[in-house]
C-alpha cells in the first residue's frame, strides 16, 4: 500500500518521527477536549440544547481563534519554534485544567468559553508551527509526502482522542470535568515530547528573528495584504480554496443536524444518543484515514480538478439518498462518505496551494485558509440554527447542501476544461 510505504520512509527520519509524536499527542488533546466542550454544551442532562446554542458556542471558539490565525504565521518567523511547542502545550495544559475546575463549579457559560477559548487561542499558533517546523526535519524531495501524511495522522489522533474522551465521558461521574483533565495531561505529554528535540532544530534562523514585537505585528498586516494579492494571481489556489470552503461549510450544518438528531431524535436516553454520536465521529475518522490512502490514486486517474468533482459530485448524490431517511444507519453510511470526501478535498486542497504558491508567501496564505476554514464552520452552524427545527429533521437544510455540493463539482469540472494544467501531473507524489 503505497501510504504505509510512504510512511515508513518517513519515520526513519528521527526528527520527523520526534515532531510528529508531538503533532500526535497535541491533536489528540484537542480531540478530547473538543469532544469535551461539546458534550458540555450539548449533551449536559441541565441543559435544554438548541442550534442557536450550538452555533453561539462555535462562533465564541472558533471566530476569535481566526482573528488570530493569520498573526501566528508572522510570529512564529520570529519565536523559537521548539519554544512554542514546550510553552504553548503547557499553557494548555493550566488551563484546560482551570477549565475542569469550572465545569465542576457550575460557572456562568460566559466564564466557561472564555476558559474554553484560551485553549484554542494558543492552539493556533502549536499547528501553524507543526507546519512551518516540517521542513526543518524532511527533505526537499520528501516534503509534499510529509504534507500529505503528517496532518493526515493528526485527523486521525484527533479522532482517536474523540473516541477516547466519549468513553470516558460515558462511564465516569463529573465525567465533562474528567474528560477535560484527560485532555490536559494530553497537552502536558506532548509539551515534554518537544524536549526530545533541539531548541534551535525547528527555527527559524536568528538572523531572521525580529526582535521588536510592535514591528513583528505591524508587518503581519503589510504581509496579509502581499499574501492575498499573491493568491489573486494564483488561480489553481484560488479555486481549491473556493470549493474547500464550500465543503466546510456544508459539512459544518450537516455537522449541527446530526448533533441535534443524537440529542433529541433518536433517543431520549442523552447517554445513548452520545454514544451514537461517538460512533459516528469515529466512523467519519475511518473516511479520513481512507482518503488518506485513496487520494493520490484517485488524483493519479482523475487529476486535481477531477477528483474535487469525483468527491463534490459523490457528496451531492449521496448526501440527499443517506441523510433524508434521517435514521441512524444511513447517517453512519453518511458520515463514512463525508469523511472521505472532505478529508480528500483538504488533502488535495492542501498540495495545490503548497505547490501553486511560492515559498515566501505560503504561511500567509495557510492563515488565509485557515480563517475560511474556520469562518465558513460557524457560519454554517448559523444557518442550520435558522433551518433547523429542535429535532435537527430538515429536509430544506439537507437539499441545500446538496445543491453546494452538486455547485461545487459543476465549477470544478468546468475549469477543468477550461485550465487542465493542474491535471497533467500528480502533486500529492513526490
């Protein structure tokens, strides 16, 4: 299997194999702790959850986290990148512990986020950094692999953390509190693993570093402007972006409704519908460890540009056929499916921009993304708070996102008509 090839090249490297450990235990530590927030807000036995609810908690945790995303790439160019790994994990590690006392103290919900978004504010800058920090520990020829494969395991860690913190969260008393001091000896581990490395492997170079804070924070505005008129003239990019903002929208309001099917619709037991829940996030992992493998095959066969319309196109028929039922079984089948297609769109979305835009503007570009990526999650949630009814069955919020689906792959297969460079060579091989 040429994904298991690729990765035991990899891991002979003892500096990617050292950063990746690291990767892998911060991202499990956020799936707990996402998982954590979640159950909190949704599936707490006090709570009357609404969509309106739901998205009000995503837009506290995740619009900030944008305002600061494009800042982090400018700031790690000048923090020691090994520094940010040790620091920023055990920042998290306090306060996703102040975050349990919280929970266990019955806090007013505002207190709760601002806890809650603390931890995601510095997460910002431990992911960007595991991005930039890659190409200090791999090879020019080997770096697109890496790319490929390296946040691909993270998704995956994440997922298993998920998993992890639904058992938890299932079989102990003042579970939401447990659930979250799990996560914070998660971020302790992986703070200690980044030891394992030098302080000066991951950079940046002294020379480079900018001393003066107010001028580091000035230039990110100047960079952002530069990094987005760079993106203008880079039209493979500009395209991806598009359509991948449009999977991550979609998927967020599908997100929401089968939160509010497994609280309200399938069962009265909040315990059975978070187990179900639980399912179905670790089945949708499944689809993202496949596309992992299926993705440069499929990119191989179809190009670019085909393989978005293969996955849009499978979305925007199956989606409707799986999701209108609303009963559990297709919605599992669905959640596979969805997996699969949106972690193959990232993963192609992902080298196309790596590969499109140059070197010097490439952080700033991920940032970019990044604020998309985010912005278009809440703003999907919003939506799905105006469509949803209380027991998440809407057939409207369903076909909608089969038409952004069907939307996408319509695009996609009409600039690959248009421009078929992008298909005349597979980026996601070395």
């Amino acid at each position: 299997m040429p994904v298991v090839r690729d990765l035991r090249v990899l891991l002979r490297l003892t500096d990617f194999r050292r950063l990746l450990t690291v990767r892998l235990l911060s991202q499990a530590a956020d799936g707990v702790y996402q998982v954590a927030l979640a159950t909190y807000v949704v599936f707490s036995p006090e709570k009357q959850t609404s969509p309106a609810a739901i998205a009000s908690a995503m837009a506290v945790l995740l619009l900030p986290y944008s305002l600061i995303g494009p800042f982090a790439g400018v700031l790690l160019d000048r923090w020691q990148r090994r520094q940010v790994f040790l620091y920023g994990n055990l920042l998290r590690a306090l306060l996703a512990s102040c975050t349990a006392l919280l929970i266990l103290a019955s806090v007013p919900d505002w207190l709760f986020y601002a806890s809650a978004l603390s931890v995601t504010a510095v997460n910002r800058f431990v992911l960007a950094g595991l991005s930039a920090a890659l190409p200090r520990v791999v090879d020019a020829d080997r770096l697109v692999m890496a790319n490929s494969l390296s946040p691909t395991a993270g998704t995956l860690a994440a997922t298993a953390g998920g998993g992890l913190a639904f058992a938890v969260r299932l079989l102990s008393d003042n579970s939401n509190a447990v659930v979250v001091l799990l996560g914070a000896a998660l971020y302790l581990c992986s703070a200690l693993a980044s030891l394992r490395m030098g302080r000066q492997l991951l950079g940046p170079d002294q020379e480079l570093q900018q001393r003066r804070m107010l001028s580091a924070i000035a230039s990110t505005a100047r960079g952002l402007a530069s990094g987005v008129r760079h993106l203008a003239s880079r039209k493979p990019a500009v395209r991806v972006l598009i359509a991948m903002t449009l999977m991550r929208f979609s998927y967020g309001a599908l997100t929401v409704m089968v939160l509010m099917l497994c609280r309200y619709a399938w069962y009265e037991d909040e315990k059975d519908g978070l187990a179900l829940l639980g399912i179905a996030i670790a089945i949708s992992g499944a689809g993202f460890f496949a596309a992992a493998v299926v993705t440069p095959w499929a990119v191989e066969k179809l190009g670019t540009y085909g393989w978005l319309v293969a996955c849009a196109g499978a979305a925007a028929v199956l989606e409707p056929a799986l999701g209108l039922p609303f009963a559990p079984v297709p919605i599992l089948v669905a959640a596979f499916v969805l997996g699969l297609i949106t972690q193959g769109a990232k993963i192609t979305t992902d080298t196309v921009i790596q590969t499109s835009v140059d070197d010097a503007y490439r952080g700033r570009v991920f940032s970019l993304y990044d604020v998309l990526f985010n912005v278009a999650f809440v703003g999907a949630a919003a939506v799905a708070a105006l469509m949803l009814p209380p027991d998440g069955r809407s057939i409207q919020l369903v076909l909608l996102v089969s038409l952004i689906y069907a939307a996408i792959a319509a695009a996609m297969a009409r600039w690959n008509r248009v421009d078929a460079a992008p298909q005349g060579s597979n980026p996601l091989r070395p």
